[in-house]
C-alpha cells in the first residue's frame, strides 16, 4: 500500500511539474525520451529483484550495470556519456 501511495504521489508531482514547465515556456517534455529512461529503470529494477537474496552491494552493482548498459543499447545515453563517467575522464 505505501508503495503504491508513494509513486501515485510522485507521478501526481510529475505531471504537475511538466504543468507548470509547459505553461511558462511553451516547451512540451519528451514523451519518448521518458519512455525509455523508464525502460531502463523496469530492466534495472528487476535485475535487482531477482537478487534480493544476494549483497547488497553486488545487486547495487549489478544494477548499476544493466541500467547503463540497456541505458546505451536504447540510445537513452551515448557512448560519450559513458566515457564521461569514468574517472580521470575531463568533460570534452
């Protein structure tokens, strides 16, 4: 029940924000863009379902994995924006 309660009142943030946004600017939010970062969360987040018997820190990990790599296979992120994530790496 709370869980429920709490993404009901989450997406109910959302969507007032994008409210607010589209009535000041005029700019309409990326439906399709949205779409696929919630792909990537869903793969992700049953990823780490099924690992809910093992460390945390290795389906935090693994999550982590398979979030970024749906994220690149989807073209939610570039390979650029990987390279940017790994450490030393400079904002080219």
């Amino acid at each position: 029940g709370a869980a429920i309660g709490t993404v009901a009142t989450e997406v109910s943030i959302m969507l007032a924000g994008y409210g607010m946004i589209y009535r000041s600017t005029h700019i309409r939010p990326n439906l399709r863009l949205l779409g696929k970062a919630l792909f990537a969360s869903c793969s992700m987040g049953i990823v780490v379902y099924l690992l809910r018997d093992a460390n945390i820190v290795v389906a935090f990990l693994v999550g982590t994995v398979v979030y970024l790599g749906v994220a690149y296979v989807i073209r939610l992120i570039s390979k650029k924006d990987l390279q940017n994530l790994l450490p030393g790496k400079e904002d080219a």
